[in-house]
C-alpha cells in the first residue's frame, strides 16, 4: 500500500508539472512577467551561483586534461588535446554540470520556498488578494533559470579551458599556441551555441520542476524537506534524460574535427 501511494503521488506529481509547463507556456506567451521577482531571482541564480560553478568548472577542466594529456601524448596526439578538452566541455560538460550545480542549489530552493509557502496557506492568500501564484512564483523563477543557465554555461565553458590549459602548459609542457590552435580546428560554431542551448533547456525544467513540487507539497514541515528531496532528483532525472535526446538531436553524423597533421 505505501509503494502504491508513493507511486500515484509520483505520477501525479509529474502530471502536475506537464500541466504547470503548459501554463507557463500560456502566461509568458501573454506577457504576463513579474519584473521585480524575475530580477531578484536572476540575481539568486546567477551572482550568488557564478562562484561554484567556475570553481567546479575550472577543477573539471583541470581533471579531464589530466586524464587525457598522457594519453594523447603517448600516440603523438598531444596536440589535439585542447580540441578535444574544448569539444567535451561545450557539448556535455559544461552545461550539464552547469546545471546539476543549480539543480541541487536552486532547484531544492525553489522547492522548500514554494512548500512552505503551501503549507503555511500564503499560496491560499494569494489567491485571496486575486494575485496568480503563477504569474508571482512560478514564472519568475523559470525565467531567471532560462537566462542565467546559459549564461553561465558559456563562462563555465571559458574557465574550463583556461584550467585545462593551465594543467597542459605546465604539467605536460605543451604549447599554448598548440592548445588554442587545436580549439580552432575541433570547435564549430554549432558546438558553442549547443551549449547555451542545453543551458536554456536544463533551466525550464529546473525551474518547473522545483516550483511544481513546491506547489503540490502536504503534509507541513515533513512534506516540504520531502519536495525538497524529491525535486533535486526529480531534476537530475529530467536533466541527464533531457541531454540524451538533445545530443541525439545535435550531434547526429560525423563530425568535422582533424588531428593536427591532417
């Protein structure tokens, strides 16, 4: 019985967020933006987050150089090393981490600010003062989500490299010349606006995602550090699968980076 019922509050939960989608939709399509709120909630997703996200981007960078600089070495590809680094960060990395870090920091946020909100009636308060929760909570924070993710995806997608050229001209002695130049030669325009695409997608589904299990949230103080629970996974869930598909759909074919030499 207590499976059942985690399995029906599961589903309805994703039923109430497809459902919560199609009415941001509708709002924003009718202009209907709370600009002091989608501020506010910019300057939480985007200046209080940029920290950790170049941190973990520079670490990452760093990481992926090392693993992969002896290798290349070894086959006489060391020169490819900065192309490859700059094709793993604009494509997978950088977006993807970009927003697991906003996914457990904002995400869970907007989750325990909108539960606690429900439980304690201010969303029924609203109601009464005829203001839209929507237009008021919801909409503001998918908002800033789409803009701020892509934004610092591509300074996620800056810091890595510098990490990992850092790592390559001191650690492994290559140039710096060699390592932007192989940049050049792997990275295509497609592959840098992939990423702030993935960004803005990643950033709709964090913040529908958050806001919809903080709007169905019950059972008072329990219930919203369970939504709180629930809404990071529920967000890395739809991230990882989300990605899949959107690297289905853009990197199909073969792709037109050389190593140097060729």
């Amino acid at each position: 019985m207590v499976d059942f019922f985690k399995t029906w509050t599961g589903l309805h939960r994703i039923v109430a967020a497809i459902l919560l989608s199609g009415q941001v939709i509708v709002h924003l399509l009718a202009g209907k933006i709370h600009r002091r709120n989608t501020l506010e909630q910019m300057a939480i997703a985007g200046n209080e987050s940029i920290s950790i996200a170049l941190l973990t981007a520079v670490f990452v960078g760093m990481v992926f150089t090392i693993q992969v600089s002896r290798e290349f070495i070894k086959l006489g590809a060391g020169g490819a090393v900065g192309g490859v680094l700059a094709l793993a960060l604009s494509r997978e990395l950088s977006p993807v981490l970009t927003a697991v870090i906003l996914a457990g920091r904002i995400g869970s946020a907007f989750a325990a600010e909108i539960g606690t909100m429900r439980v304690t009636e201010q969303i029924d308060a609203l109601y009464m003062l005829k203001t839209d929760p929507i237009d008021y909570l919801v909409i503001p924070r998918v908002v800033a989500c789409c803009i701020m993710l892509p934004i610092l995806t591509l300074f996620s997608l800056i810091v890595g490299l510098l990490g990992g050229l850092v790592i390559a001209t001191n650690l492994y002695s290559l140039s710096a010349t060699v390592f932007f130049d192989s940049v050049r030669n792997f990275l295509e325009p497609w592959d840098v606006c992939s990423a702030p695409i993935k960004g803005l997608v990643f950033g709709a589904l964090i913040g529908i995602i958050g806001s919809s299990w903080g709007l169905t949230t019950t059972g008072g103080a329990k219930g919203v550090g369970q939504s709180t629970t629930q809404a990071v996974v529920g967000s890395l869930l739809a991230i990882f699968i989300s990605n899949f598909f959107l690297s289905w759909l853009m990197f199909q074919g073969l792709g037109s980076g050389n190593l140097p030499g060729q």
